[in-house]
C-alpha cells in the first residue's frame, strides 16, 4: 500500500523521517554527544539543543533534507515514486508542482548520500553481469536492460549508452554490491573478486567467458550456475553500492543512477511505509 498518509502534510512526513533518523536515539550532528534537550520547534519540524557543545539544531540539520525548498511531503514522495514506479522527474514536476531543476538536483544530493564501503568478500559470492541504458539526455536515465544472450555480451562499454555493471552478492558476509565498470571482461572481474578472506574464494557466476580464467586460478573455486531473473532481489538481504576509487572501476555520472537503482531493488519487496522508511534511511 502507497503511505499516503505521510504525504498528506509536511507535519507527518517530518514525523516519519523524525522517527527514521533517531532510530538509534537522538545524537548531536556536530560533536555526537547524546546529551541533548528539545529546544522549541523550526516550522514542523523539533529542534533541539546539546548540552555538550551548545549547538542547537532540528531534524533536518545535518541530513540531505536540510535547507530544502520543497516540502518533505513532497520531496519523500517524489523518491517513493521515482523508486518504486520509475516515474519520471518530468512526471513528477506537473503532479507536485515543484520545479524539474529543484527536484533534480534533491536526487542528485541524495544519490551522493549513499555512500559505499571497499569490497572485502567473505565467500561464497555470486557474480553476474548485466547492462544499463544511460546515455537519454536531460539527465534522466529511467529504465535498464539485461543482456542475456552471448552475443550481446561486451558490447555496452562504459562511455556509450550501455555500460555493463557487475551485481555481486556475497553470502557469506550478505553483502552486495553493483558495480559499473568500464568493460566486462577478465581483469575487471579479477579486480572485483580480489579482496577475499579466504585463500581460495568460491565463486558462482553464469557460462560468460570473462569467468573462464578463474577455473585456472588456485585462488577460486569457480562454479558455473545460471541465475535466474531476480536472483539478487531478496528484501531481508543487505544491499550496499561499492564504489571504488582506489581502483578507478566505478564512480563517474553513472555511479548515482547506480545508487538509486539499487535502492530501488532493495525495497521492491517491501510494504510501502517500510519501503519510504528504507528510502528515508539510505538517503538521509
Ligand atoms: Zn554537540
């Protein structure tokens, strides 16, 4: 079911993300003391005030939602949308009656939000290989294709409109990660699977060539496993983006169009309040 009770106002949506973010309790944004009193209200929203360091600070302080124009309401209703219908930014412009430029760059922020841990593979770990249109103009990239078939594999490469993108799941630490990269061949999947605490890696991926230099290698234990679609789509799992400037695979404008798609299959499952919950929290 659609929350929509939390898009009726900017009030129970400021409710809904009060209860996100202090999940944890409430926590000073600037010297984390948890020493903090309320401190009177900023418009719908609680402000507080820390007794450690004297800051005062609501909500919103600290959060991607901070200093924004456009209501909460509106604003969190135009991420469950994007990511759980795949609206438009455009669509979402005429039925919020929020500026396209506005709600554009809140996304952009958001995506930027997400930030990634390193890859560190406790093993098993399935690997799969798919590829993302992304090259539609005016910024907006909705929609991604999976490339089955053999002889569509490498084609997409990463500055036409089809780069490829690794999804690896670990199962031993339930970890995921999606990864866009430059080409899908040996090497960038060598340098996916690199970090493993073990000393022989075993490793589940499909009949594509790219994999076939691991059955060589005493570091893996490759075994060849034809995935199903949705495979990865499992809403108790942990999904988190990898990003890996270190090795220069991923990052670059793909990387916050990953962001969301990825968010967007971990809440695929989930009730609609649990799914804005999810969102709130990733993006915060
Ligand atoms: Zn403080």
């Amino acid at each position: 079911m659609i929350p929509v009770e939390v898009f009726r106002s900017e009030a129970s949506a400021a409710h809904l993300h009060q209860q996100v973010r202090w999940r944890e309790g409430l926590q000073c944004p600037r010297c984390q003391s948890e020493s903090v009193i309320k401190y009177g209200s900023y418009r719908e929203y609680q402000r507080y005030r820390c007794k450690n360091c004297g800051r005062t600070f609501n909500d919103k302080t600290g959060t991607i939602f901070a200093c924004v124009e456009i209501g909460l309401d509106k604003l969190l209703f135009a991420f469950y949308s994007l990511l759980r219908f795949n609206t438009s930014i455009r669509q979402l412009d005429a039925e919020l009656d929020v500026s396209y430029r506005s709600l554009h760059r809140r996304v952009e922020h958001s995506s930027d939000a997400l930030d990634a841990p390193r890859i560190d593979l406790a093993g098993p770990v399935e690997i799969d290989e798919f590829y993302v249109s992304a090259g539609k103009k005016g910024g907006e990239r909705d929609g991604w294709s999976r490339s089955r078939g053999l002889s569509k594999r490498g084609r997409g490469s990463y500055d036409g409109d089809k780069p490829p993108v690794f999804a690896l799941v670990d199962r031993g630490s339930d970890q995921r990660y999606v990864i866009p990269s430059k080409s899908a061949d040996e090497s960038t999947v060598r340098l996916l699977l690199d970090d493993h605490e073990e000393e022989s890696l075993t490793v589940y991926t499909d009949g594509f060539r790219a994999y076939d230099p691991l059955e060589k290698d005493e570091t893996y234990q490759r075994e060849a496993v034809i995935h199903g679609e949705g495979e990865y789509v499992d809403g108790d799992a942990h999904l988190n983006t990898c990003k890996s400037h270190r090795r220069g695979i991923s990052k670059n404008k793909l990387t916050a169009y990953l962001r969301l798609f990825e968010l967007r299959r971990k809440i695929l499952r989930k009730p609609g309040r649990d799914a804005l919950k999810e969102i709130i929290q990733t993006v915060l």
